[in-house]
C-alpha cells in the first residue's frame, strides 16, 4: 500500500509531502502515547494520532515512520508542519476517528505493528 492510496481510503487531505504514490506503508501504528510509538512502531510504519504537536514528528523521526495521519479532524499547528517539511515527513489528516481510519486500512491488507517480527 502507498501513502497515496491511504490518502484516498481515509478521504484524507495531504498536508505536506509529495509524490506519495512512491512511498510504500508496510505497516500501520494507532497511538497518541509518543512513548507507545517509540517502543511499539516499526521501520516504515504510518503512525495515525490525534496529537499534532512537535513532539509528534520528533517521534517519527526517531523511529523511522514513513508518515502521519491526524485524525478526528486534527490539523497540526504551523511549526509541526515546518519540522515535517524539514525532515521530509508527509503529513494527512482525515476527518475520521482513530478506531474507524485503522479499520479500514487493515480491511485493505495494512498489518500492524504486532504482525511483523522484529
């Protein structure tokens, strides 16, 4: 799955990044517990969140998310949206809750992080 085609499913707004029909989403990681992202999120994962803080992109930087989706109609304040942009992070946001945006993805095949051994 790509990044674009989680945009489509999620009905999805691209905050920030492109050509994501490039980048592929091996995994999917539903959290809004920075710590559980760091112990639980594995390389190339999309991490779905309802926090848009800075603290939010440090995170993924550290552990090797290839993107965020913001949910429950969040949108990050500017200066999350600038360290993404700077790091290369692509950011959406869907107007869905969390539960629903991880159903879907994982309806179409994405596995979570609990899935895929270490």
């Amino acid at each position: 799955m790509t990044l674009d085609d989680v945009r489509r499913l999620l009905e999805a707004e691209l905050i920030v990044g492109s050509q994501l029909e490039k980048i592929d989403v091996d995994l999917g990681c539903g959290a809004d517990l920075m710590s559980d992202v760091l112990a639980f999120a594995k390389t190339g994962a999309l991490l779905l969140t309802g926090l848009t803080n800075l603290q939010v992109a440090r995170t993924c930087e550290m552990a090797d998310v290839v993107g965020i989706c913001f949910v429950r109609g969040k949108r990050p304040p500017q200066e999350t949206v600038n360290l993404a942009t700077a790091n290369g992070l692509p950011l959406l946001a869907t107007d869905l809750p969390m539960f629903e945006s991880c159903g879907r993805l994982y309806r179409q095949g994405l596995k979570g992080c609990s899935e895929v051994p270490d």
